[in-house]
C-alpha cells in the first residue's frame, strides 16, 4: 500500500474529476455553496476508509488538490459540509457519501439502504429532520482509471443521413435469449458476436441506437415490489459503463463492442438522459449532485426552493441554465464520444435540456453549446422533442443539425392503416418527410426521425393484436402507459389462431412496416418488430425484466418470423436501391427531373390528382404517390407508391410511365417477386389493406433546376 502523505497539495481545479498524472492523482470537484469538501480512501479489499482528506483549495468555485503517489485503481468518493437548509435548497450532510460527477469507473452496488436519505426517513418533520448515520457501507466507491485501448484503425463508418436505418434495441433484452447464440447474453460482448450482426446487416440496419447504457439505479419502491427499472432511465453515473452490461467488469467490453460493429459498417448511438436523476425529489436519497450543491445542480421551485421542480416527472430536473451543469453533460458526451468512439446521442426528453428558466428556447445554452463544439456537433443528434413540463412539445422546433423522433408519424400511420377517417392529408406529409412541419433553416428530410414503434408502447405485432393496453403486471392497477395507441385487435383482443384475422393482421403489419421504409425522412425499427415480438399488451414495460421484454428469438426461426424478417430485409434492398424513396432534400411538386415530371405527384385511384374533395373525404383511404429523383449521370428513378386502407381491393390506374413500370412489392403476397408489366399496362388492382411499390427508371435530362 502507498504511504499517504499527511495532507493534500493544493493540485489544480482543472480538469473535473480524479485523473492521474502518472505521478498522482488530481481531485477536482465543483460546488458552489459547500463550505469544505472532503475526499475519502477506502481499501480496496474491505471497502473500509482508510483515510480522510481536506481539499485544500477553492478556486472558482471549485475544491481541488493532489495525491501525489497514488495510482489508478484507487477507491475515493467525496463529502460535502455546508447549510442544512431544506427551505433554502441546501442538503449538505457530511454523513452521506457522495460519488463524483465525473466519476469514470465505480466499485461495488449501491445498495438501498435509509442511510442514504439525507433526512430521518420516516421523522413526521419529512426532509426537514437531519439524519446523521454514516451511509459509505450501502454506497459504491468511485474508481480512478486511466482510459487507454488500443483502437488500432476503427474508423467511424459516418453513414449519411438519407442512407440511415436505425434500430432501437435494449443491451440486455436483445440478447439474452440464447437462441441466437451469443456468448455471454445480456451484455456487450452478446452485442457484436457474429450472428448478430450478421442479423442487423440482412435487415439493412446502419445504426444501432441503444437504450441508456450509463450506469443507472433501479427506484427504490420498485425493488420492493420485486420489478426493476429496466430501460434504464435512471441515471446515476454519467460517465460510466452500466455494469449489468459487462460480463467482465471491464469497460474496454463496450469498447470492443462497438469496434467490432464498426468494421462491419454499423453505427452505434447512445440514448442519454441527462434532464434529470435517479436522486428523484427533494424526498430522495442523498448519493451525489443533492450532497454536493442541490441549489445548482437541480431547478429549484422560484420562492418555494425546498421543493424541486418535476418538468421531467422523475421528481428532478437537471439545471442545464447552470454553466458548471452545462459543462458536466458536455464533458460526458465529449467523453463518450472520444474514449467509446460513439457515433451519435438520442436525448431523452431534450426538450428539458433546451429549457431556460423562461421556456424552451431554440438558442438555449445547451443547444448552442451542442452545436458549435467540433466533436459533438459532427455526431448524430437526435432529440425526443417533448416532455411533461410547461410547453413541453416542440417536435419541429430543434435547430438544423438535429434529428427529431416523429411521433406524428406513428400516430397518422396507425391511424391510416387502421381505417380512420381523414388521415390521408396528414399521412401524406408523413410520407413526404414532414416537410410541413421540418423544412426550414435548411433542413433536410433526414431530420424526420420515422417511428412506427419504440420501447415506449406497443410493438409492431401488439399494434394488430390489442386494443387497450394491458399493463396489470406493472403494479400499477393498470393505469400506466399511455391510454390512446390507436392500435386495433382486427376482431379478438390478443392472440388469435383464426386463420382470417392471422392474416388480416399479417397485411396490416405489412402496411405499416412498409409505409415506414419507403417515406422519406430516416426510418427507426424496433428490435424485434421483424420477427414478430410481443410484449402480451403491455405498453409501458419499463420495469419488466423478464420474458415480457426480452426478444423471443424462437419467433426468428417460426414461418411467421422468416417472413417478417425477409420482408423487412427486402423492403431495405429498395430504400436504398430507388434514391426517390429516401431523398435527401424535400419534394414539393416544383423541381422537375425530367419535362412534365414533378418531384412528388398524389394521385387518385382513377389515375388523376388528387384534389380538394379527395383530401376532405372521411372515407377516402387511397393514396398514390410518384416520386422522382436524379442518379449520378442523369438517370431518373422514378417509383410509384399506392397504399389502400380501404376494407376491400380497389381498380386503379397507374400514372403514365416514364418507361415500363415493375411492380417491386405487394404487402399482401411478402414473397412475390419483382414482375415487370407489359408495356402500356395501367390498370391494376390494389389489395385491400395493401401497399404496392412499382418503378419506372429511365435515361432522362437533368431536368429543371427548382
């Protein structure tokens, strides 16, 4: 063991954190209402502490000072002394063992315990009592590393937007059924084995966007009811690995991970959650931000700042307005980034991110800074554009370089294929990449992020199987989730062995599906979606961490589940093989790639436009759209989309051809190949609850400019 001097050399307040030197280690932590921080040593084979440290010196606002001799491996967490003044916003209690923000490593779990609570937990004076029991036995030590991988040539495979197929998919849950083969299930290195990403490269997946893989607590009262938070939007580290994840312990597994996917072309995006923390409320436990400066880490209610305000409904909401908060998200995604070689972040509810003390602003610190950093802003940003708090939905509102989660599409494509009246106008600007709502200040249709389904809600087959959420093993009475998933049965409410609607609902999923890869704008799967996954009704399985929501792969290797998943790898052959169905700028009807041929043209069933009367139409479910694009050296692609959500097939007339047209894809026959028509042949039928695609390439000029 190192012989520790009798007291800290003033160090340096920069950078955050514990880094060592070589010949020590830098402590850093800022606050800007402590009035002394300690840092504290344990053993690392008792977890006892060993040794108990003043930092000796303040500078802006931040406690720093060196341990010279010591060395990566080290056990440290830190202590806070300043006002216990509830009423005021401060939970300063020297008790408590807080971790570092910039922690980059912990040891050991945090295990619940009421010594955590900066307050007696069951006192009738609630946070305004004092709890003086030491809570270092129930909390993790932070570890001080020294971040080196031999990366050797991994290379960012910086897929182009419009070129982008992305697929939410949970770490644990798509990989711990053994059906698929992995080593090691339920973990990074399950992530890249051979077969899976020989399975996300047939269905022409580019990116794989991860749900939270930062270290994350599960909340109290659900680990006494037996569940889990397992999605894991809770986070409590914002600079580590979830340890559930890695089979070894060692961080270099995600690194591994993610370098494997690289070779083989695949993007990796991070969902982050820095709007809040699993401190929950004022009333939750004491573990790191409350203990070191809850007045600045946390929005506080204005005149009332005991009481901390919820625009995230988790109980907290991170002070993004703070610069030293600001800089902690910034130095982490900087940090995942560069040290994990992240491809891009989805940030959950980001609306909360880009809010200022007066509302949510397109040129809020947050956004701002995201933008002009050279690192950050050359990843993939996707917002969820919405939260519970005032003025909370904002999807169209984020500033050009950032992607948006479409829940407009969703709910229009729902809707359309289940029957609704009305829809056609708004599913039509669906198709189009929501330009209605996306074009301006230069934004292109990739900023349309297409969700049919996510880990939020039903999955694609529940979609077609429920009606009404069934959410009872939640624990919650059934209330959870969302009430409204515009999802229908088809005639019995879960599963069903009657042959017609088996099919029925096949041809819907089809639709769906379908609809969602060939609108512009960039598509997101659900892991699972393409074999049929289930989740038995329930809409809101956050705390499932079980066979509700782990993927089924034996529902891979079933005739239903070859089908799916061979219609999906299809449908991604012709996104990418037809330019005109994944544009990489908006179609109005006014760029001409060829004379008399528009950008995007709507059509009726009997081949003319559709007009006014057609758009208002309550029980007009018919769609066709032609789209047209330019190849390099002047070949125009021109594919001609028809969606009929009607109950019954309907007589159609295709547009006058630039060429012969093929028909590339009926939903209702998944397997039926591609068939060029005769020439001159207009008339067609389209199946009901169907979608076909046809294609008409021609040798053309290069058009009139827009």
């Amino acid at each position: 063991m190192m012989r520790l001097p009798p007291r800290l050399s003033p160090g340096m307040p920069a950078p955050l954190g514990a880094h060592w030197n070589g010949l020590g280690v830098n402590f850093a932590v800022f606050s800007a209402n402590a009035q002394q921080v300690d840092v504290c040593l344990f053993d690392p084979r008792d977890r006892r502490e060993i040794r108990r440290y003043r930092l000796p010196e303040y500078t802006n606002e931040v406690w720093h000072g060196y341990l010279p001799d010591a060395e990566p491996g080290l056990l440290y967490g830190f202590r806070a002394f300043g006002p216990y003044d509830p009423a005021s916003g401060h939970r300063f209690n020297p008790h408590k063992l807080l971790l570092d923000p910039y922690a980059r490593s912990l040891s050991g779990p945090l295990s619940w315990s009421d010594t955590q609570f900066g307050y007696r937990l069951h006192s009738p004076r609630a946070d305004l009592s004092f709890d003086r029991r030491d809570s270092a036995a129930a909390m993790p030590r932070c570890v001080v590393v020294h971040d080196t991988y031999e990366w050797e040539d991994d290379v960012l495979p910086r897929v182009p937007w419009e070129d982008t197929v992305i697929m939410e998919a949970h770490v644990k849950g798509l990989t711990m059924q053994r059906e698929m083969a992995c080593a090691q299930p339920g973990t990074f290195r399950a992530l890249c084995a051979p077969t899976m990403i020989a399975h996300l490269r047939r269905l022409g997946v580019t990116t794989i966007e991860l749900l939270p893989i930062q270290c994350f607590m599960p909340e109290r009262h659900l680990i006494e009811r037996g569940l889990t938070n397992y999605w894991g939007y809770n986070t409590l580290a914002f600079f580590v690995p979830h340890a559930g994840y890695l089979a070894s312990g060692s961080p270099h597994e995600l690194r591994a991970a993610i370098r494997r996917l690289h070779r083989a072309g695949i993007e990796v995006v991070m969902d982050v959650v820095y709007n809040h923390t699993c401190e929950g409320s004022e009333l939750g436990p004491t573990l790191c931000y409350r203990g070191l400066d809850n007045a600045t880490y946390y929005r506080l209610v204005p005149g009332n700042e005991r009481h901390l305000i919820n625009d995230t409904g988790c109980g907290n909401t991170l002070n993004l307005s703070h610069p030293r908060v600001l800089q902690m998200v910034l130095d982490s995604l900087r940090y995942w980034a560069e040290s994990y070689h992240i491809d891009g972040f989805r940030f959950d509810l980001a609306t909360v991110l880009a809010r200022e003390p007066y509302g949510f602003d397109q040129g809020s610190g947050f956004l701002d800074a995201i933008m002009q950093d050279p690192v950050l802003s050359s990843r993939k940003l996707i917002a969820e554009p919405w939260d519970p708090g005032p003025g909370g939905y904002q999807f169209g509102n984020f500033p050009p370089g950032f992607a948006e989660w479409n829940d407009r599409f969703r709910d229009t494509t729902r809707r359309f294929w289940r029957g609704d009246a009305r829809q056609q106008g708004d599913m039509a600007a669906r198709i189009a990449g929501s330009g209605d709502l996306l074009d301006r200040r230069g934004r292109r249709p990739w900023s349309s992020i297409n969700i049919l389904t996510t880990h939020d809600g039903f999955t694609l087959t529940d979609v077609v199987s429920y009606a009404t959420r069934h959410n009872g093993a939640n624990g919650e009475d059934g209330q959870d989730g969302a009430p409204e998933n515009y999802s229908a049965n088809w005639g019995v409410e879960g599963p069903a062995s009657d042959a017609v609607i088996l099919n029925l609902r096949g041809r819907v999923q089809r639709a769906m599906m379908a609809t969602l890869m060939l609108s512009h704008g960039t598509p997101m799967l659900l892991a699972g979606d393409e074999f049929g996954q289930t989740q038995g009704g329930n809409n809101n399985a956050y705390c499932q961490d079980n066979a509700t929501s782990w993927l089924d792969w034996e529902l891979a290797g079933t005739a239903t589940g070859r089908v799916m998943a061979s219609f999906v790898a299809r449908l991604a052959v012709l996104r990418a093989r037809h330019p005109s169905l994944r544009a990489a700028r908006y179609m109005h009807g006014r760029h001409k790639p060829m004379p008399d041929l528009p950008d995007i043209s709507w059509f009726r069933p009997d081949g003319d436009p559709i007009g006014a009367a057609q758009w208002a139409d309550e029980s007009f479910h018919f769609l066709g759209v032609r789209r047209a694009s330019t190849h390099e050296g002047g070949t125009v692609d021109v594919t001609y989309t028809v969606l009929n959500a009607h109950a019954e097939d309907l007589t159609a007339i295709l547009p006058a051809p630039h060429g012969k047209w093929t028909l590339l894809l009926d939903t209702t026959c998944p397997d039926q190949p591609e068939m060029m028509l005769e020439h001159g042949v207009r008339d067609i039928i389209v199946p009901a609850r169907g979608l076909l695609l046809f294609a008409a390439v021609a040798a053309g000029e290069e058009g009139e400019n827009a």
